[in-house]
C-alpha cells in the first residue's frame, strides 16, 4: 500500500486521486463532457433522421399540423430558455470570479426560468390533450386527408420535446444539485467544474430546442 | 479556469443577437417564401445554435481537440441525415413501379 | 465474489486483489480493475445463458420436423442472438481486457472517471436484469433485429421489456467508450506519444469512436418502437402512413458499426499477441494503427448493405455496396501485417498465439465471405440465409471470441498473478478450432444450397449439413468448458506468475508489478521507446 | 439426390449468372484464404522459436511500396466485384417493360396467395411457362415476408404498403422450394411451397384447367361493381368522381396544384385513402375510404381493371429503364 501511495500527488482542493493535477482533471471533465454532449447530438439525431423522412415523404400533411402548434408559447418558450442560457453563463462567470452570492443568484434564477419553460410546455401538451392530438387510440385529427400522416408527426413532435422535456427535467435536478453546493462554499475561483459542466448541458439543451422550434412549429407555417 | 472572464457586454450582445434572431424567424415563417422559408429558418437557427457554441459554451477559446469532437458529432449527424435521404429521395428513379 | 479470491499468503505484496476484502470492496470499487473482473464475471455468465440458448437451437435442427415447437424456437434464436450481441459481443473485449489494461497500457492510475466506470456496469446488470426478465416472462419472438411491424404491432411477446433491455445496456456502451476516449487523450504518461501507443490503444479509441457516435441511435429506436408498440401511432406501421424500412435503416445505423464494435477490439488483442509471440515490431505499426480508425469511420456509411432485398433505392443501394467493399480494405490491411510480422520473426507455439493464429485464418474467411454479401447479386440470393448465418459466426466467433480467449490467456498471469496449465489450454485452443469449423463450415453451403435463417423446420435435404453443424456445436461447447474449469482452478492453485511470463514488451508488463497494485505502477512510468521494441533498437525508426 | 453440389438446381438463365460470379469470387476467396493459412503456417513452422533463449530477431518495421501493393492491389479486384455484382443487380431487379407474364403474390402470415392474370389462383404454389420473361408483384398483408426461390437465386422482401417487384426466365421444368426468407412470426419456417416451372404446352393446358371466377381484369370490374365504383367513376363525367378512362398511367392534376403519375401507388392510395390526393375540380369527402374494407388482393385485382381502362397503345412510351436490361427472347 505505501508503494501505490508513493506515486500519489500531493492533493489540490477537488483533485480525485488518479490525476497528476487539476489541469489534467479540468481537460478531462471538459473533454469527456463534450464527447458526451456528442453523444446527446446523436440521441436526438435518430429523431430528427425519423423527422427528416416523414417531412420529406408528406410535406402538406407536416404543413398542416403546423397549424396546430401554438406559436406564441413556442416564441415565448425560445426567449426564456435563451433568457436562461444567459444567466446560466453569467453563474459560471460569477464562479469563475468567486462571487458565491452572484453564483447562487444566477443559478436560481436559471432553475426559475426552466421551470418557467416546462410549465409552459405543460400548457401546450394540455391543448393537445383538449384537442385529441395526442397520438394513440384517442387520437383525431380534422383533415381528413392527413388524419393517418398528422398522428405519425404528432408521435414526433411529442417523442423530440419530450425527449427534450426530460433533459430540461435533468437539468433542474443538477442545477439544484449546484445551488447546494454552492451554498455550502462547495466552490472556489480555482475549483468550479461542475458548473462548468452543467452549464454546458444546460447549452446543449438549449440549442436542441433552438432548431426544434423553427423545425415543429414555423416550417411550413405560410400554407 | 485558464481563460479570463469575459466581460459582462458581450453576453449581453449574444443574448440580444438570440432575441433578435428568434424575432426574426418568427417574422419570416409568416411570410409566403415556398421553399425558402425552410432555408431561411434553418439558417437562422444555425446561426443562433453557433452563437450558444461559441460564446456561451466558449468553444472559441477551447482546445483543438474539444472542436474536433464538436466537428465530429455533427458529421456523424449529417451521415445519418444524408445517407438516410439517399434512400429516399432516390426510391422514385426507376421506372420500375410501372409494373403493369 | 470474494470467494473466487485465493487466500493470500503472507508473503504477497498488496496488490489490487487482496487490497482490500468483502463484498463492498467489489460491488462498490471504483478501480478499473475491479471492475474489469465484476464485468468479466457478468459477462461469462451471459456467454453461457446466450450458448445454451444456441445448443437448444442446435439440437432442435437435428431433424428437419424440429423438436420443440414454432415458438420456442423463435424464442430461443431471439434471446440467443439478443444476449449475445448487446450482453457478451458488444462489452466482452472492451469492457474486461479494456477496462484492465488501457489505463495501465498508457502509464496512467486509472480511467478518466473511475465512478463512471462502477456505473456502467451497473447499468450493464440493470439492462441485463430487464432482459433476463423478458427471458423468464416467457420470451421474446421478434429476432434480434426487431423489425417492425412485426415487433411493433404483430409480435405478442416481452418485446417492450427487451427492447428496455437493450436501451438501458446500451448506456454502459456508451459510458465505457466514453471513458476510454477521455483516458487515452489526457492520461498518457510522460514519453507516451500517439505514435508510441500499442496498437491495443488504437484499437480500443477506435471503439470507443463507434460505442459514442452509434449507440445513442439504437436507443432512441428501441424508444420510439416501445412507443409505437404502447400507442401504435404509426411511425413504422404502413397501414397508416409509416415506413417499416425506417427502423430498419435506424437499427442498422447502429447495428451494424456495431459489429466492429464487437471485431475491433479483438484485432487490437492479436496486434499484441502477434508481437509479443513473434518478439517482433509490428510490421506496418501507421497502417495497423489508421485502418482501425479507418474502419471507425467507414463503418457508419455501410449499413444499408443490410437492405439490398428490402425495397430500398437500388442507387442507395449501389452506394452502400461500393462503401461496403471500402471497409474490406482496412481490414485486409492488418490480416496482410500481422503475416508479415511473422516473417523472420522468432514465433512460439504459446496458447495465446495459438488463438491468434486461429484468427488470422478464421477472420480471414469470415472478412472474405463478406465481400459475397457486399457483391449485392449474390447478397440477394444468400441474404437471411444460413451463409449470413455462418459468416457472421466467423467473424464474432472465429474472430472475436478466439480474439478474446487468446487475450484472456495472455493476461491472465497478469490479472490473477498465477498460471493456466498450458497443456490443457493448448488442447482445449484446437478443440475450440476443430469444433468452430465444424459447426459454421456447413452453414456456408447450406446458405448457398437457399436454407433460410430462423427456421425451425426445414426440407429433409439439408439434414446431413445440419446434423455436422450440431455435431460441431457440441465439441464447440465442450472446447469452453474446458478453460472455464481450468483456469477456475489456477486462479486458486496456479504456480505463482513472475511478473513478465512471456517477456512481453509494454508498460503493464514491464513497469508494473504481478498482480498489479491499486494504483498499477510504484512509480511513475516514463516512456522513452516505440511500442514492440523487442530488437532494443534506440532509434525509433519511421515507415514511409 | 444426385451428386453433391454446392449449387443448388438452377431453373433460370439469371440462376446461372449469379452461379458465374458466385464462382468467381470463390476462386478468388478461396486464393485469398489459401495465401493468408500457407504464409501463416509456412511462417509459423520456418522461423519457429527453437530455444527459449534464442535472440530478439531484428525489427522489420514495414514497407511502404508492400502497404501500398496489398490495399490497391485488392481495391482493383474489388471494383470488379462490385461492377459485376450491380450489374446483375439492376438486371435482376429491373422487369422488362413489355411482354411480360405478370403473377400478383400476396405474402399473410403464413401463406403465399398467388394470382394469375387470367384467373387462377392458388395458395403456396406457383406455376411459370418456361422461355417467358415472368415478373412478380408482391404484397404483404401484414409484417414484412420475403419471397425466396433459391433455383431462382434472388429473392425481394415483401412490404406492407407497397409493391416490390422482380423477374426472371424460368429454363429448366422441375419443381422448386418456395421460401419465405424475412422472419415474420410463428409460421415463419412452414410459409414456403413450391414453384413449378413448366413447358409452354403443359402451361396452357395447366391455365386450361379452369380459372374460378374469369380474368383478374373481370374480377376487378366484379369488384368495381360490388363496392359501388361504377356509379360514379366510369359513367359520370362531369358529375362528382373523375373518370378513370384513359387515365393509368398518366400526370393527375391534383386540387391543391401539384401533379402526380397515376401509378399503382398513386391508385392503391386513392382507394384506401381517397382525400389524400384529390383531382383538381372534385370535392373532398365524396368516396367512402376503403381502408380496411379491401384486402390486397381485391386491390390488387382493381388495379388491374383501372389498368384496362387504359390501354397499353395510348400509354405514353416508358424510356429510360429498358437500357441496362436484358431484352427477353
């Protein structure tokens, strides 16, 4: 045992035991959280692949669902959760330069604009309830000329937000994991990683509704 | 870490630039372009999506190696995106559905 | 787990086994090695689940009539393919060799992230748990493949259980491959440049490549099928508007970079193996090291050569066909060097090269048999027939797994400190040689001669084929039994290993005590040769 | 049983073709595998260590013009391959367009249900002339299936939702398996039967034999009557329905100002799902939706009879698709 212990650097704050310094650890959590984040493209890549075909194979069919989305909610949606990316790089900001209150601030204010987010989500799924536009056997559609076609793009319109849904739902529960930390001095300006890294979820996130909503929502929008 | 912090101003100007831009998208998807409302809006949301990569995400100042894996995710993406289509795009070039 | 430890003598120095004793030292140890073993445990066991799977398979073709029912028989090449694929092929290599010796083969402590790794595989088990509760539920029917609409609206079986299976396994894919990428760029130690890394390395970054980019598209399928299969919504039901041929080309996206998945990291065994029982440089070390990447990239864009008769665009198909032929080339390429590493070199008789010579052959036939299939005239006659059947054993079977049992052997003086009795190992080695090709050889022709996959009954004429494959099967199991039994008990009561048995080049054997410490070095290794410098050379000699 | 053989009886001239390339690329495996296990075992057995103790060898650390020699060299023998491969492909998978013998199968869980033309049909077996160009239409009713003919050498998964297609020239009387290649349930092993190819005179005396209910064309005007069609397709012009005369085969102008070819395709949707595309100038709603009233095979049938609406003099001339393909004897 006090062989292995020979070759072990002395500790920094937040160095786990198999780096040789927090350089290291840094480029490796970065570097491991893009890839996951690469990982995430591809997730959604299968759907957006699924999307890609049904909006090539029946155009008029996805146009005239896009009557049905609800813009507005849509448009508002984009605006906060833009709105939260940016106090979500302010919180890193303020981790970076060791302002634990600023931190903290920020980071409340990123989880109340997610929620703001899902919240209305919830409204619009409701609408869709109302509406019978929820793919299964209750589902119905006015068209009759698309009423097979709009329920195979309802089905990916609910698989790509709910997919995103959870990540934001995710993402809720990490930032709160954060808050914790932080108000438990958790964080220095030398060690702040895991806001780092969820800041880049949170991002990541955000860029996948960024194309989600012209692709659901406006596309098609004038017919 | 290794890098400065980047003053307040210029997420600032990202963030109006993201607002700007949603704005605009919406605007534009009421318009009557045919097929250019397809073009336009995806343009507009790379646009945005490369604002989030590069200044929120800061991968302007990361290593090589992290916007070799960001390169990389998004040709994997487009693999599948392309190769899929070729398939269906090309289903319809032979005659041969008029079988009888 | 404990149990299977050998009491350590006093005299042992500490080493990653007796560091530390109870069960919560394995089921929560966060070392790579540790963790190498909970994965090499679970990972047998699935090996022999999915084998008796495919012995039930093969005594029911001994008759054209069949012994069990329809059913039972779907179910049983079902879960035999499920449980072979996504819980032994796809983690075997990487996830217990890789695990134990990427982080010791580039000089480093530990994976990047040691918790991540403990978490994969409980996800492992988790995913396997779901699947073995479709298995006792009372099965699965679908194939491996799950093509809808048969899985989504036909099939009245566990297939939303299965398919969470494969899904919730598919996360500890992802996660080790993950690891592995993050560890090979920032864990090197000092010395030890890209172009100094044994080509163990490049053939598990490579993987890692495949595990990070393809999985995450095999989940969201089994997502949107279990979906469909609860609301049948139609995504892949053509009766209202969906396209049956979609999930197949979603499935495949995933499936088949996925059997390089499964392929690549035996290669990245044999280059070590080959060396080590040569004492000689890798012929060709650039080539050997970029085709695997090579492979990583071109195996994302041959999928739909799995669709030449499913009513795909015969010019995507004809794309497919072309790409298909490209990532022969790569392959080739290191059958070509690892013969030319044996030329002049001083080649031993050793049980694990005893395998590697197994595989170049096997391999061989089973890569050439490939280039039938890519050949899309000839794909339309042997497609879903038993000539996919028998290639695809002799690339996983011929191919990885005597891949994976020549690496077993390799470093099991390594992992467990002892030795395997070698007379043993070599006579089970041939047994598990005769009985492979005795099993999967007539499989070829049957193919030929038009005897469909996944038939429970078939016409009398191809009896006689069937009889030897069963035949085959039976030595075949016998030849896996036998190093189970015998390296069981030289784990326990082995002579004790010296710490480099084979005079092998390479950090873990060199720099790195048998068995190996918790922290696997007593001092930081430095790296100041080329991999395989088994000739001493000083100077590092560039090809080219 | 004969004498063994590794191929299967051959019953068409594209059977032999595919054998040649077969042939083909095992000689060349075959060469391959036969070079990697001699160099293999004649390296093993030469430079085989003889003492423990002998010396590291020198370190060969390659050569650049033998890299380039075995990924070229195999690349140039692999066009080939391919080359001759997709042209069989598209050979085989390309009907002529004249003067074929058209056969409708129709894959359920777990049967073949073939059609002939003038009527016949059977279940499971499947009766060819020799020396025609024969061409198979295939449905699913259900999951995918695959119809096989090994003595045929090819085989085409069969698709719920479509129409895929296949045709050869049957050489050589004789009986052959049937078999359904793509796993499709239960049944899956027992969905197989048998193709009988026959000469021109026996063909005609088996057709002889009886046809149920007439042609398929006199089936689907059947049919056309039964569902109500006629009263307003054919005799009512300028009334609510468009007239299906001259029609098949043909750009529609449909309501919302996009032309589609009045293809089989076009007619299977236009009776299951008749608001899906409507023609310029009729109203939506009007026709009952049959999705779910017709099974394949009746479609099948008023495909065809919309077909004889239009004769095959008026259709526009077909180009392209002839040129890679064999023209038949």
């Amino acid at each position: 045992m006090a062989d292995s212990e020979a070759i072990l650097a002395p500790q920094e704050p937040g160095l786990r035991h198999h780096f040789d310094d927090s350089a290291q650890q840094l480029e490796s959590s970065t570097l491991g959280m893009w890839v996951f984040l690469v990982t995430e493209v591809m997730f959604f890549g299968g759907m957006f692949g699924a999307y890609t075909v049904y909006r090539n194979m029946y155009p008029e069919a996805f146009a005239s669902t896009s009557h049905f989305m609800n813009v507005t909610i849509g448009a508002i949606n984009t605006g906060v959760l833009i709105f939260s990316s940016f106090t979500m790089v302010l919180a890193v900001r303020s981790a970076q330069l060791g302002q634990k209150k600023a931190l903290i601030a920020f980071l409340v204010l990123t989880l109340i604009l997610g929620c703001v987010f899902l919240s209305l989500k919830y409204v619009e799924y409701h609408e869709k309830w109302v509406d019978h536009h929820i793919p299964g056997p209750g589902f119905q559609y006015a068209d009759s000329r698309y009423a097979h076609q709009a329920q195979i793009l309802f089905y990916l319109y609910f698989a790509m937000t709910g997919m995103h849904a959870i990540h934001m739902i995710v993402g809720a529960g990490l930032l709160i994991t954060l808050i914790v930390m932080a108000a438990r001095n958790r964080f220095t300006s030398k060690w702040y990683t895991p806001v780092e890294m969820i800041g880049l979820y949170w991002h990541f996130v955000d860029i996948v509704w960024i194309f989600l909503f012209p692709l659901l929502y406006l596309i098609g929008h004038t017919k | 870490m290794t890098h400065q912090a980047v003053p307040v101003k210029v997420y600032a100007a990202v963030f109006g630039a993201l607002l700007v831009l949603t704005a605009t998208t919406v605007a534009v998807s009421k318009l009557e372009l045919g097929e250019y409302n397809f073009i336009v809006a995806m343009t507009i949301a790379v646009i945005k999506g490369t604002l989030v990569v590069m200044f929120f995400m800061d991968v302007r100042r990361a290593s090589s190696m992290t916007k070799l894996f960001i390169g990389a995710g998004f040709f994997w993406l487009a693999i599948l995106l392309v190769f899929l289509l070729s398939d269906y795009l090309s289903r319809g070039w032979l005659l041969n559905i008029h079988w009888l | 787990m404990s149990t299977t430890l050998p009491l350590a003598p006093t005299e042992t120095p500490t080493n990653y086994l007796n560091a530390d004793y109870g069960w919560k030292s394995w089921l929560f140890a966060t070392d790579h090695k540790r963790i190498a073993l909970l994965y090499l445990f679970s990972i047998t066991a699935f090996f022999f689940v999915g084998g008796a799977f495919a012995v039930a398979m093969r005594i029911n073709l001994l008759t054209p009539d069949g012994i069990f029912t329809h059913d039972t028989y779907n179910k049983l090449f079902t879960m035999h393919g499920i449980i072979m694929v996504f819980f032994f092929l796809v983690p075997s290599i990487p996830a217990t060799l890789g695990n134990f010796l990427v982080p010791m083969m580039i000089g480093a402590r530990d994976l990047a992230f040691p918790r991540i790794n403990l978490l994969s595989w409980y996800i492992y088990i988790v995913g396997g748990i779901l699947t073995l509760t479709a298995v006792f539920q009372g099965g699965v029917d679908t194939g491996w493949t799950f093509y809808a609409p048969f899985s989504s609206s036909y099939s009245n079986t566990h297939v939303i259980l299965a398919a969470m299976g494969v899904f919730v396994s598919g996360f500890s894919s992802i996660l080790t491959g993950l690891n592995f990428i993050v560890t090979i760029h920032t864990m090197r130690a000092p010395g030890m440049t890209w172009n100094r890394l044994p080509l163990f390395i490049w053939g598990h970054y490579a993987t890692s490549l495949i595990q990070v980019l393809g999985t995450p598209v095999i989940a969201i399928t089994m997502v949107l099928l279990g979906l469909e299969r609860v609301l049948h919504a139609g995504i892949f039901d053509p009766t209202v508007g969906g396209d049956p041929i979609l999930f197949q080309h979603l499935f495949w996206f995933y499936s088949h970079p996925a059997v390089y998945i499964m392929i690549l990291p035996g290669m990245a065994v044999i280059s070590e193996i080959v060396t080590c029982f040569s004492r000689k440089a890798i012929f060709g070390y650039n080539f050997v090291a970029y085709s695997s990447i090579a492979i990583a990239v071109f195996s994302f864009i041959v999928w739909g050569h799995h669709l030449f008769v499913s009513g795909q665009s015969m010019y995507a198909s004809m794309v497919f066909s072309f790409f298909s032929f490209l990532v022969a080339i790569p392959s080739a390429v290191k059958v070509f060097n690892w013969t030319a590493t044996m030329y002049k070199g001083s080649v031993s008789y050793d049980t694990p090269m005893l395998y590697a010579f197994g595989f170049m052959g096997l391999f061989t036939m089973g890569g050439l048999t490939g280039l039938f299939l890519a050949t899309m005239a000839i794909d339309v006659h042997v497609t879903d027939t038993y000539f996919v059947i028998a290639h695809f054993h002799y690339v996983m079977v011929g191919g990885m797994v005597m891949a994976y049992m020549g690496g077993i052997h390799f470093w099991f003086p390594k992992i467990s400190g002892r030795l395997y009795p070698e007379g043993w190992a070599k006579f089970a080695a041939l047994l598990v040689f005769a009985g492979f090709n005795l099993t999967f050889f007539p499989q070829f022709i049957l193919g030929y001669q038009g005897m469909p996959r996944r038939y429970a009954h078939y016409p009398p004429e191809f009896q006689v084929l069937n009889v030897m494959s069963t035949a085959g099967a039976s030595i075949l199991a016998v030849g896996y039994l036998i190093p189970m039994i015998y390296l069981a008990w030289a784990w326990r009561y082995g002579p004790k290993s010296p710490q480099n048995p084979w005079k092998a080049k390479g950090l873990e054997w060199e720099q790195s005590p048998t068995p190996p410490p918790t922290f696997n070095f007593e001092h930081q290794p430095v790296v100041t040769e080329p991999a395989y410098n088994y000739s001493g050379e000083e100077q590092e000699v560039k090809l080219g | 049983m004969g004498v063994f053989s590794i191929f299967p009886s051959r019953a068409s001239v594209g059977a032999g073709e595919v054998d040649a390339l077969y042939t083909f690329l095992l000689v060349v495996g075959g060469a391959m595998t036969m070079l990697i296990f001699a160099s293999v075992f004649f390296f093993a057995v030469r430079y085989r260590r003889k003492s423990p103790n002998d010396p590291a060898p020198k370190a060969i650390h390659g050569s650049l013009p033998l890299e380039v020699a075995w990924t070229v060299g195999p690349f140039l023998v692999m066009l080939v391959m391919f080359g001759w491969g997709t042209k069989l492909y598209f050979q085989n998978y390309t009907p002529p367009v004249h003067d074929t013998l058209d056969i409708y199968i129709t894959g359920k869980q777990w049967m073949w249900k073939v059609q002939y033309p003038t009527g016949q049909r059977e279940i499971n077996e499947l009766h060819v002339p020799m020396g025609r160009a024969v061409k198979l239409i295939l449905a699913s009713e259900d999951v995918v299936h695959s119809f096989y003919v090994p003595a045929l050498r090819l085989k085409h998964d069969v698709v719920p939702g479509s129409y895929q297609t296949f045709w050869f020239e049957p050489t050589e009387p004789g009986r052959y398996h049937i078999f359904c290649a793509e796993y499709c349930g239960t049944g899956h092993s027992d969905m197989g039967g048998w193709m009988t190819v026959m000469t021109p005179s026996d063909y005609e005396n088996w057709l002889a034999g009886g046809s149920g209910g007439g042609s398929m064309v006199e089936q689907g005007a059947k049919l056309f009557q039964q569902y109500g069609c006629v009263t307003c397709h054919v005799t009512d012009h300028e009334g609510r329905c468009p007239s299906l005369l001259n029609v098949f085969g043909r750009p529609v102008v449909l309501d919302d100002g996009r032309t589609v070819m009045a293809d089989e395709a076009y007619v299977r949707e236009s009776i299951l799902n008749p608001n899906a595309k409507v023609v310029k100038g009729y109203k939506h709603d009007i026709m009952p939706v049959f999705e779910g009233q017709i099974g394949e095979e009746g479609l099948l049938q008023l495909i065809v009879y919309v077909k004889s609406l239009s004769p095959p003099a008026a259709s526009p001339p077909k180009p392209a698709a002839s040129a890679a393909q064999r023209s038949p004897k």
